[in-house]
C-alpha cells in the first residue's frame, strides 16, 4: 500500500452506509459492524433507515466508528456498500458522498445511481454473487462485514467472536459459513482502492456498552424503582416496552398491555396509587392521547412516569424519524394549571440517567414526569462508555401509620404529603381529579382551589433538582441552548470551532419544565449572544426560552423539523458564521 | 372469626360522612347501599377495598364509602383498577359508574375488562342517561327520548351491555335494581365473591331526568329461571329478555387474568451485563 496516499493514513472517525433490498439482511451486517469494532474497542453508532414496507423492503445501516465517544451523525459518508441497489435512491439525501468516498457495488454490472456519483465519489465493484458460488450457505451481508471491516483494519477475530457470539443459536454451519464469507471478504478487500484505517482505540478505558436509547431508558426505569408497565405499542418507543416486559418479573415487577394509551395511563395511576412506581412509554399520538389522565395523576397527586419518544409529527406524520416537536404538548399539553415536571435525556447513555431521574422525581413529587427522548435516541444503537450507576434515595412520603386527623392533602408547607396506600388501616382517602380540601372531599370553594394549586406548584418549583437541570459545557461569550438529541451534533460542531472549550458555552436543558430562568441567567453570565439550536419546524423551544425563562432579545433561532439529521457540519458552519459577527 | 363473635364490620362502618350531591329519590342512594351491605357481608376491613369510578353522578360512589377509592376521569375506571389490581392482588377491587361513563367513552375498555377477566366487579348503575350533564341520551336510551340535545330522540338501537359482556367474555353478569337494596346487596356480594371480572347492571332511575323509570319497581322481576353456565343458553336470554329480568344470569369459571409472576427474582444489576461489550 502505498503510504502517501491520504487515504491510507489512519482516521479518527469513519462512518459507512450499507444499503440493500428486503432481505438482504444491511441491517444484520451494520449490526455486527458496530459489535466487532466495539469488541475491538472502537466507539460508534448505528442508525437504521427503511422504506414504507412493514417488513422487508429496502433497508439501510448507517455506521460510524471511532476512537473516541461519538455522539452526533457524521456529516458525510466514507463509503457506501450496496449489497444491490434496488431503490436504494431513495437513501441518497440521507448519505452525502464526496470526492474522498469509495463506494462500492456488490452487484456486478449494475449501474450506481446518479444520486450517489454526482458527489464525485471512487467506484468500485465486487462480482459477489460469482465470489460466492462456491461457499454453502454464504450470503452477501456477510461478505460485505467482511469487506468493511478490512478496509477499516478491524481485527478478523473482532469479527469471528461476534459470528459466534451472535449467531450461536443459528448453530455451527450458520456460523461458519458466514464465517467463510467474512473471510472471503477480506480477501477481496485487498483488492479495492485504499481506504483509511481507523486510529488505534484507547485501550483501558472505560468498560464500554452497546445499547439503545430505548434500551437505556428501560433499565434507567428499573434503576428507578418502576415496577409497574402499562403498554400501547407505536414507533418508535415500542423498544422500550418489549425490553421490559421480560426484566420486570425478574425483579417483582410486571407489564400489561392496554387496548389503548387511555386506558395505559390510567392502568399506571392505578398500579401507583397502590403503592408501585409505575410509567408508561408511547410516542407524539399517544401523548396526546394520554393528556387527560396526566392530569388526573397531578390532581390526584399520583405519581406517574411517561416516556414520549419523539417522532415526526403531527398526527401520524413521520413514524419512524426523529423530531422535537412534541415540546409544546408535554409542557403545555394539560388542561387547567397543572404544574409536571418534564425531563430530556441529552444523549443515548443520558437515557438511562434521565429516566431514572424522572422516576425519582415523579415519586418524590407525587407528580407526574414526561421524558422527551426521540426516535433518534431511542432506535439508534451506539457503543458507550459504561454510565454511571447514580442511586436517588427515592421513596415516596407514605404514610406508614396514621391517626384520625390523617389529611391526604395536607398542606405541610413543602407541597408534599404523606400518601397512605390501600391496605393502611384508617388511612383511608378518595384520591380525586375533582378539587378538594386537605381531606381529600371534592370542594369548590375559592380557599381550598388556591391552597391545593399553590401546594402542586410550590412541590415542583421548590424541589431540589441539583445540579441535574442541565448540562454546561465550555465557557466563553458565545452560548449555544439546545436539549434532546441536537446535544450531541450541537457538542460537536462546539469542539470543531473551540477545542479547548474557552470560546462557546454548550447548554443543554435536561429540566425542561418547571421553567427555571434563574438558573438559566446564571449558565448564561456573561454570555453575550446565544444561539438556540433544536429540530422543530416552528421554533417550539426557542419560543418557550423566550417566553418563560427571559431568554435575551438578541437570542437566535437555528431550527429544521425533521427528518434529516441536523449534522454537525452545518451547525459548525452556522456556529462560526455567527461568532463572526 | 369463630361462629359466635359478633361482625367485625357493620354495614354503616362502610359509609363515611360525606353527604351525597345527588337529588332526593335518586337510585344511586340504594346501590351505596347495597354495596356497603354487600362489604358487611363479606367482612373485608375497609382499608382493603378500593372502590374505583369514572365521571358521573353514580360516579360519585367512592367518596361516600369508607374504603379506599379513585375518583378518575371520565370513562377510564376500568383501567385505573385493572392497574390496581394486578399490582395489588391483596386489594378487593369494586369499580362503579353510569352507563355513560361505562358503555359510551368508556366502551372499548368494558370490551377489554370482560376479555382480561381481572378479578374485580364492575357495577354499572344503569339510568339510561347522562344525569350528571343533565338530561342528554346514553347507550342504553331508547331511540325516541327526546332531550334538547338530540330532538326526536337519537334514532340509534339502544346497546345491550349483558349481551356485550357475555360476548366479551365477562365471568359473571348480575342484573339488579335500586329499588330491591337487599337483593342487589347479594348479587354485589356474590358477584365480588366470585373469582375474575364480575359485572352488575343495577337499574337505578334517575328521578330528575327521566322520572318515569320510578315505573321500574313494577316492571323488573326476579329471572324465572336460574343462572346458566351456558354461554349459548345465556346469550340467547340475554338478547332477548324484557331488559327487566334480575338476578345472577350467567356465570363460568374463567381463570382470572394475572401478570406473569417470576419465581426466581433477580437484581436490577444484573441487566447490566448485557450490554457489556
Ligand atoms: C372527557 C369528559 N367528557 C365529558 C364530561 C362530562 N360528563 C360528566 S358526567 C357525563 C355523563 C355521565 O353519565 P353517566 O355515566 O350515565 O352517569 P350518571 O350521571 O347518569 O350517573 C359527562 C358526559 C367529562 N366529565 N369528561
Ligand atoms: S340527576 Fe339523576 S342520576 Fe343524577 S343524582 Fe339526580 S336523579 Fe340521580
């Protein structure tokens, strides 16, 4: 190989596209990918694009690899492997190529779509289905694993200990005849233009886990304490549901699904009015659904978790791709003043942190907290640093033991009082979505209405949220606000522009609602220009900063609705236009 | 408790003190009524009843006993108590509400509930309107009752909850009437003593909407036959009785619906390893 070649040098990060027609089994081949670079100690992450069809239809993988913790989509692609190109156009605006990419065809004589080449990317092609002739049972996924990991300088035995490890229940001949592919195709790699190699990882670091968002949220809630799961399927947070229902008998706990998201939100105020942390996980449609009955549970001071994995909205909109616009529904969403508290994981390990934060809240509070995670997040699988096990002392305020004069809502000057859960002899109360006294018994009167508001008001806004309600990165006189999944390519367009973190202030809202503008003030001292960043087509959190935390006048907007990824370049370009200024 | 002792619980240490909002001569006084008599009778201390309820003025129920209870929203009691109970197995669950609440926003949860056959009873009190919002037709309306709201009457074929339930796959269907407290009082009871979803349509007028339903204590009767396990024989009863039979019509012996439970329990730990690389 010849070492002047620029693309023979060993690159920090490298992300591919691997494309294919139903069946041809792209995203079995990236998910392997991302596991043998992981077990070679790479960082990364995988998205998963397809078209309409249920199952089936043309697929795509999207791989990035790196050496360091990756936290945002590449802004362009290295390679793009097409198993075939069956509609594989209808990918192109999601996979920009360039002059440096190498795209390589698995299907000999096929013609690369223009949409791929007009970028000026090198072509090469493979005769896979020839190559194969003679190896039983071998398939051309396994042989484009091959092929990539090669190119990449991923360790054959990476690659061998994933075939067994993940296809161990296929039996032996499914392993070695993928095996046998994988080999052939790094054989055939050699041959294909040069191709640069990743850097070496960081060797003891951090144990390192692969994991979905949706998968971190779900053992975030049983970190929490949720023992209680009411379930209405719907992309893209049906993961989360599916990962718990196994788990949660494991640990005492259990999962129904409901015939619909009005009846899961109220199976969850049921099961915690009885004393178990409960949660429920659904997307934009069934939020709006759910609005109702969150809040009965803030009425009735039962504390209640609901996960919304953003999607493409409104309506049904854009099922399956990622999108913040259900902000204004979680935090205003709910009929009368009805003061919740609503959290946003700022990355895929954040996930697992986030949720279990929202337990704690939800429970401490007796109130009812929404998750904003996204389908970004939450479908996107990606190689992490091992999070933190952080434990709350969660416990909600039971009434253990109680006396006549036991009050369900009492007004103890905190906002927060002792529940008596059912089976407590004399603790007996109606909880209630109709406004009562301290006792519990429905009232109208205007003192009992302003005394039991200002309580669910004061326990939200007098909590002690510490240092969780954001996350503050880099200082200088420049700040971006962001939340959500744009944290991610928002940090990195940041690190490109201030390396060293002295010149731009990335702030991330973790806490989105109660609305905290004096803590905002303080992240922002001394900042004289702020850039709001989200992926919203109407500015949701930009308007939401300017309306209820002070946000300055001088604040700018940077918003797209879905479903492209907002990248990381494009960021950059628009962080250092505006620095300029 | 040995034969000789005396009830722990009488049927008054099942009310609490709470004075009720609906009009005088309502139905609903007598299934309060007959529940906290059904409760005596069983002798299940009150903390361990949650008596759960939609929106409605037989909604209103919970409050007025001495048990726990969940006042919800509109429609959704089922599903609130099907969380309870499932969570908590120990609980005796009572859900009530109108057939409004029940039959119309509610519906697609009866269907569900009669499906899951969760160990609870369901206890409809049936006055064939919407009482609470003043007078406009339920499911269960006759298609020529004129209300302000829909002149002429609604033209549509009044719901037949029984038949429903039944096809649904409810585990036992009672129908009483306000105006027999006691005899209600033993179907409650029977229906809350047997196992899986029991459901209980108690006729129970509402005097100020629809005054003409006092006319209910001459046309209801005790069924002139006894209760069926039969669902063939059932169904065809319950499509075509006079809407006035009353007593237990059809019980099975359905396995209620419970969670899977885990014997061998584990830590939450131990989830962490599947994700290590
Ligand atoms: C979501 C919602 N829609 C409408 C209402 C208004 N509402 C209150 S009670 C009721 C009907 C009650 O009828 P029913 O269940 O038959 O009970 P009844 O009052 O006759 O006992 C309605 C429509 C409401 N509270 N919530
Ligand atoms: S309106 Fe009808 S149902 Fe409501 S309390 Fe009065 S009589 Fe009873």
């Amino acid at each position: 190989m010849n070492t002047s070649d620029p693309a023979a040098q060993a690159a920090e990060t490298i992300t591919v596209a691997l494309v294919g027609s139903g069946g041809s089994g792209v995203m079995t081949a990236g998910d392997f990918l991302l596991r043998a670079a992981s077990k070679a100690g790479w960082y990364g992450m995988m998205t998963r694009s397809s078209g309409p069809q249920i199952r089936g239809g043309e697929a795509a993988a999207y791989v990035t690899l790196s050496s360091r913790p990756v936290d945002a989509p590449s802004d362009r692609f290295d390679m793009l492997y097409a198993i075939d190109w069956k509609n594989a156009e209808r990918f192109s605006a999601e996979i920009p190529l360039d002059t440096a990419s190498l795209i390589v065809s698995g299907e000999a004589g096929a013609t690369v779509p223009d949409a791929f080449t007009k970028g000026g990317a090198r072509i090469a092609e493979l005769d896979v289905k020839a190559l194969l002739k003679d190896v039983s049972g071998g398939r051309p996924n396994m042989l484009a694993l091959g092929v990539v990991c090669t190119l990449m300088g991923i360790q054959p035995d990476a690659v061998e200990d994933v075939l067994e490890s993940r296809l161990g229940k296929k039996g032996a001949m499914a392993i070695e005849s993928s095996t046998a592919a994988a080999e052939l195709g790094a054989k055939c790699a050699r041959d294909l233009p040069s191709f640069p190699k990743l850097s070496t990882p960081a060797q003891n670091g951090p144990e390192h886990w692969v994991i979905t968002g949706n998968q971190a949220a779900g053992l975030g809630a049983l970190r929490g304490g949720i023992r209680f799961v009411a379930a209405y399927p719907i992309t893209p947070a049906t993961e989360i549901l599916e990962w718990m229902s196994p788990r949660l008998p494991k640990v005492g706990g259990n999962l129904v699904q409901a015939e619909d998201e009005l009846a899961s939100i109220n199976m969850a105020i049921g099961a915690s009015y009885g004393g178990t942390p409960s949660l429920t996980a659904t997307s934009g449609p069934g939020l709006a659904l759910m609005t109702e009955s969150i809040g009965l549970a803030i009425a009735s001071e039962t504390p209640v978790v609901v996960v919304d994995v953003m999607r493409g909205g409104p309506s049904t909109g854009i099922p399956t791709k990622s999108e913040q616009g259900d902000l204004n529904l979680a935090v205003f969403g709910l009929h009368g003043d009805a003061p919740h508290v609503v959290v946003a994981p700022t990355s895929i390990s954040d996930c697992v942190f986030t949720t279990q934060w929202a337990v704690h809240l939800a429970e401490s509070m007796q109130t009812a907290a929404i998750v904003l995670s996204d389908q970004a997040l939450g479908q996107t699988i990606s190689v992490i640093d091992k999070p933190a096990d952080i434990a709350f002392a969660t416990r909600r305020l039971v009434a253990d033991t109680v006396d006549e004069s036991y009050n369900r809502y009492a007004l103890t000057g905190t906002g927060v009082s002792p529940m008596s859960l059912p089976g407590t002899p004399g603790g007996q109360y109606t909880a209630d979505g109709l406004e009562h006294n301290p006792r519990g018994t429905p009232s109208s009167t205007a003192e009992d209405h302003a005394a039991q508001m200002e309580k669910r008001l004061q326990k939200i806004v007098e909590f002690d949220y510490g240092s969780h309600w954001a996350d503050i990165d880099g200082d200088g006189d420049v700040a971006v606000v962001t939340w959500g999944s744009m944290t991610g390519p928002v940090r990195e367009a940041a690190r490109r522009v201030d390396p060293d973190g002295s010149k731009v202030r990335v702030v991330s809202l973790r806490l989105l609602a109660p609305a905290k503008p004096e803590w905002l003030a303080e992240a922002l001292d001394g900042v004289e220009r702020t850039l709001v960043v989200e992926q919203t087509h109407s500015a949701q959190f930009y308007h939401y900063l300017y309306s209820h935390f002070g946000l300055d006048t001088n604040a700018e907007p940077f918003h797209r609705p879905g479903p492209l990824p907002l990248r990381p370049a494009e960021l950059e370009a628009k962080i250092r236009e505006w620095t300029r200024q | 408790m040995t034969a000789e002792s005396a009830p722990a619980f009488a049927a008054k240490d099942f009310k609490s003190d709470i004075k009720p909002v609906w009009c005088p001569g309502c139905g609903d006084y007598s299934v309060l009524s007959s529940v906290t008599k059904a409760l005596a009778e069983l002798q299940t201390p009150p903390e361990d009843v949650a008596v759960v309820s939609g929106i409605g003025c037989s909604s209103r129920i919970p409050a007025y006993t001495n048990c726990y209870g969940f006042h919800g929203v509109h429609g959704r009691a089922l599903p609130l108590a099907i969380g309870l109970k499932v969570s908590r197995p120990d609980l005796t669950v009572i859900v009530t509400g109108g057939d409004g609440d029940g039959y119309s926003i509610g519906g697609n949860h009866f269907l569900h509930a009669c499906r899951r056959n969760v160990d609870m009873t369901y206890i409809v009190m049936d006055n064939q309107v919407y009482g609470m919002t003043k007078g406009q037709p339920s499911p269960t309306t006759e298609p020529d009752w004129e209300s302000g709201l829909v002149p002429g009457g609604t033209r549509i074929r009044p719901f037949m909850p029984l038949v429903v339930a039944l096809a649904s796959g409810a585990n036992f269907i009672a129908r009483g009437f306000s105006g027999d407290p006691n005899g209600t009082a033993q179907l409650i009871a029977e229906a809350i003593r047997h196992p899986g979803f029991s459901f209980v349509e108690v006729l129970s007028p509402c005097v100020t909407f629809r005054p003409e339903q006092r006319n209910w204590k001459h046309e209801t009767h005790p069924a002139p036959v006894e209760a069926t396990n039969d669902r063939g024989r059932a169904a065809r009863r319950l499509a075509t009785d006079d809407g006035f039979n009353t007593g237990v019509l059809f019980y099975d012996n359905r396995a209620p619906y419970m969670p899977p439970v885990d014997a061998n329990l584990t830590d939450v730990q131990q989830f962490d390893r599947e994700f290590a690389v």
